[in-house]
C-alpha cells in the first residue's frame, strides 16, 4: 500500500517532479524523501537556492500529511511555513525525513529535517498544516 501510495503521489507532484525530488518510504510515523542538489538550482551565489530545498521539503510534508489524514478530510493546505537554513549545500544527495510534531483538531503541525551526504543538518521546516473537511 505504501509503495502504490507514493507512486500515486508522485505522479501528481508537478513541481516535486521537476525538482527531482525522489519519495522513498512513507509510513504513519514518518515520511523519507531524497533530493540530489542539481547545478540547475543553484543561487547567484553558487550554492543551492533556499526555495528549491524549501520545495522540496514540502513536497515531502505534502506527502505525508495526506499519508496520515484521517478519512473524513478532503485534503490539507498549509497555514503556515517557518524554515531555517543552517548551511549552504553544494552538491550530493539530501535526504529528507517529515515527522508529525503535534495535532489539534484540524490543525497539524509537521517538522521536517534536511541533511547531508554527511548527516549534518542543513536545514529545518516547520509547517501548520489545515485539515479541510469533505462537504457532505
């Protein structure tokens, strides 16, 4: 099931796509992506550009707050986004883990984690998911 589900997924992430953003296993505790930085993404500066990592890592959470989505919501938006970039990145694979931090109700509260080939930490993202209700 979990395969097929991020097969599915997958197929209808435009952006996460073009990104090269690649879903590895997705479970009710967490979700695993990976990402190979591409020169293409780059900043003026020669690293990695803060909203091609940011796309990705919520492309991650995207995949995993629908994974866990209880089945009386149609889907979930985000409320909000709070990321913190801790170092540059330059070339190799990141990968990518989403945990759920809390819940209340309809709001979700998801963190996802950034690391390295080396498994240091490049970055962190906070996401305030909503839950929107199927109309009856």
């Amino acid at each position: 099931m979990t395969n097929d589900y991020l097969t599915n997924f997958k197929s209808k992430d435009k952006l996460g796509n073009l990104l090269g953003a690649v879903p590895i296993e997705i479970s009710k505790e967490k979700c695993v992506y990976e990402y190979e930085v591409n020169a293409n993404h780059y900043n003026p500066n020669g690293t990695l550009h803060g909203g091609a990592l940011f796309t990705v890592m919520d492309t991650c959470q995207g995949a995993f707050i629908h994974f866990i989505l209880d089945e009386k919501y149609k889907y979930a938006a985000t409320g909000t986004a709070t990321i913190r970039y801790l170092a540059p990145l330059f070339q190799g694979k990141v990968q990518l883990i989403t945990t759920l931090k809390n819940s209340d109700n309809r709001k979700l509260i998801l963190i996802t984690i950034a690391t390295d080939e080396s498994g240091k930490i490049v970055a962190e993202l906070e996401e305030i998911w909503i839950a929107i209700l199927k109309s009856n």
